[in-house]
C-alpha cells in the first residue's frame, strides 16, 4: 500500500463494514477501515443477538473465542395489554444457533481480527465526501486529506450521506425509519437466571408486542447477557410524530409494565443509547453498487423487519460485497458491471427473498398499527383473563359478552376490514 492508495477503503466499522474487512484481509487483499467512532462499536446499538449463519462463515472460531454473553436457548414471545400480558415461550436447550452480544465488545473483537489478518483500521476519522473522477469512486475526503482506492465501500449507516452524494439513494421518509432506544441494566448473574428460568449460561429473548408502545407500529425486547440485561423498543418515527410521543415515553412505560418491572427490579442502569433503523423492508433497498463503490448493511436498508433481522444481513452483505471486490481486483476492473455481481450475489441469498416476501407486510401493518397491535393484543389479554375466573356466571355466558364487546368495539365494518387485511398478508406471505 502506497501513502494514500490501496485497495478497497471501508466506510463503517460496523458488522456489515467489518466483515467486508476481514473478508479482504484474509484474501491478501489492501484494506483500510475507517470509522468516525472513537472505537469499533460506539456509534452502534441493537437488542442483541447474532446467528451462527452467516457468522460462522466469516468468523470461524467465534464460538471459542468472541466475547459471546449467552446462548440463547428460550425465546419468549409477549403480549400486553395495559395491567396483564400473554407469553408464549419456547425452549430448546440443545440450541446452538443464537447469542446475545454487547456490541462495544462485539465490534471491538471483530476488527481485532482483521487487524490481525492485516488490514488498517483507522479510528476517529470522519469521511466528509467521496472522491469522484468522471463518474467513477476513487477515494474517500476527510477532514485531513484524501485517501484512495480502487473500491470504496460504504457502511456508514442507515443515513448513508455518501451513498446519497452519488445518487444511490435518496433522502429517507419518516415511514421508512425507526428509532430504536436501549437501556442495559446491571443485575447479578444469579437474579438473571432465576427471573427468567435460565441454566447456566443459557439465554433468553423476549420480543414484546401491544400497550407499552400505544399502537405504534414497532416491537419492544429484552435480552439477557451474562451481568446484565438489555431492554428497549424500537418504533416508527412517523407514528411518534403523530401521537406527540417520544421513545422514551415508551420505554419507560415498557419498563413499568406490571409483567416486565420485576424482571428489571433492583437493577442498576449501566447504559442509554439511541439509533436509527431501516424500517422501509424489500421496497426500500437502493441500487447496491456503482462505478468503483458498494453499499451494504443499514446504508443499503437492508433489515428484515417482520422477524428483526439486520445484523446477520449486515454481516452477509459485506462478506459478499468483499467477495466481489476481490474477483474485481483479480480482474482489474471495477466497473458497475462488474460490481453489480454484488447485487445479484445477494439476490440469491434467503435474506434478500425473505425481504422480498415480507415487501407488503410492513405497510400492512403500519396502515393498520391500531387493530394488529393495539386492539388485537387487548382483546387476546381479556379472552385469556376468562380463564382466570371463578365466580357466579356461567363460562358460556362469559364468552357470549366477550364476543359481544368484541364486536361493539371493533364494529362490523372494522372486522371486515381486519379480516381482508389478515388475508393479505398471509398471500403475500404464502405467493
């Protein structure tokens, strides 16, 4: 590598901007990673929890030696009503395919690694814009000096100003973003395994759905890790905007919920954090590539919102990204014909078709955030609540009130509305 050129510059020190590094490095390949965090993993926040696909893929031995908080071996699924909730859970202790991580130590091993393998990592480094010479990337502008390249990609997040420079994306609504929020709170490692049932070393994933987030469309979650455990919600910012509500309105009310408080009980606040998500699914995907350039994980809107999927997307994204620059350089060419192998590398993948599936789903839902995540849940709570009563009128009687409020409440019209609506998704699931 020569003062300021190299191979393939990294905009992003994130997973999908790591893996593209590593990916690289381990080929031979010149790379340089820069990031404008302080380290690998202080600009980012999810739940969280990785997978072994495609993780294993990128980083054999993580198993044996990443910072790993818990094998997730229970999965909880919640539904709340105001005072009362209905959890589904399943269990499978031989699980060996989930793991909460802290991504401050998550980030922090996965760029040791490519360090390793010989890439260069350069921390506190703000790219302003991209050098561009007759329509083709060359480099990256800090606020320093120029840097280039024969690939420059881009994993600078879900508001990608760079990818907007050139064209490949432009500005975002508020109905294709979501603000997530967190909190870790510090609990023993004892008081963790008994409020939540857990062996030792197992884990547990809680995705919540109804009243602590008003019929917002979005999903709350809690997450267990080794001395603490990581709670937060993640909604749509076009629907705070129009209830007048903040994200921490909602995540205080998630965390006072009468069926999540004594989970969190006694608990000592170790961290706050706040970050954008791509919300837009399928339909907001960019164009992927360009003259010299890629984009992969949240810069290229590329999370599965139906089942909470981004950073094992973003890991895949860079890993192929990677694996097409590196048949670039062995070519010398670094066109967007031969980058746009990227694209279709992803489109064979289940990821992009399980985006693809799902395209109508987030609209659907968020068009009709009241009845799926607001009515529904409440009405899911009172039927179950009728099995916890012993009195004087007969069960019958009970479920013909039920039935009746029901249909008082909702009306006619409405359920014949929710009812086409509950079809379209499962044809769109199922075409």
């Amino acid at each position: 590598m020569t003062a300021n050129k190299t191979d393939v510059i990294i905009v992003g020190a994130g997973v999908a901007g790591v893996a593209a590094g590593i990916t690289l490095a381990r080929a031979g390949k010149q790379v340089v990673i820069v990031e404008r965090g302080s380290y690998a993993g202080a600009k980012n926040m999810f739940g969280g929890a990785i997978y072994d696909y495609p993780t294993k893929d990128i980083y054999p031995e993580f198993k044996e030696k990443a910072p790993i908080e818990r094998v997730n071996k229970t999965h909880r699924y919640m539904i709340t009503d105001d005072e009362t909730a209905v959890t589904v859970s399943y269990n499978n202790e031989k699980s060996q395919t989930s793991y909460t991580v802290i991504r401050a130590k998550w980030d922090k091993w996965c760029v040791e690694r490519a360090v390793e393998l010989g890439a260069y990592y350069s921390p506190m480094t703000v790219v302003r814009e991209l050098i561009v010479n007759d329509g083709k990337v060359v480099g990256i502008k800090t606020d320093e000096e120029e840097f280039f390249a024969d690939i420059v990609i881009l994993a600078d997040g879900v508001n990608s100003t760079l990818a907007k420079q050139i064209g490949l994306r432009g500005n975002l609504k508020d109905s294709e973003i979501a603000v997530g929020v967190k909190e870790v709170i510090s609990l023993p490692k004892e008081i963790i395994e008994e409020r939540f049932n857990l062996t030792d070393g197992s884990g547990c994933v809680t995705e919540i759905v109804g009243a602590p987030m008003k019929g917002i469309t979005g999903l709350g979650f809690i997450y267990t890790n080794k001395n603490s455990v990581s709670i937060g919600l993640g909604v749509n910012i076009d629907e705070l905007k129009k209830h007048k509500l903040t994200p921490n309105d909602l995540l205080n009310q998630l965390k006072e919920h009468p069926s999540i408080a004594p989970l969190i009980k006694g608990g000592e606040l170790l961290e706050y954090s706040a970050h954008l998500i791509p919300e837009g699914g399928f339909n907001s995907i960019p164009k992927l590539y360009g003259d010299g350039v890629m984009v992969v994980g949240d810069a290229a809107m590329l999370v599965d919102n139906v089942h909470w999927e981004g950073t094992n997307i973003a890991m895949m994204s860079g890993m192929l990204a990677a694996q097409t620059a590196i048949e670039a350089l062995e070519k010398n060419d670094f066109s967007a014909k031969m980058l746009s192998l990227y694209e279709k590398k992803f489109k064979e993948t289940s990821f992009y078709k399980d985006m693809k599936t799902y395209k109508d789903v987030v609209k659907i839902v968020h068009d009709n955030s009241y009845s799926f995540l607001s009515f529904y849940p409440q009405k899911i709570n009172e039927f179950f609540e009728m099995f916890t009563e012993s009195g004087y009128i007969p069960k019958k009687s009970l479920y013909k009130r039920f039935i009746k409020n029901f249909v008082k409440k909702r009306n006619i019209k409405g359920l014949i509305k929710d009812v086409i609506n509950f079809a379209k998704l499962f044809i769109g699931v199922l075409k």
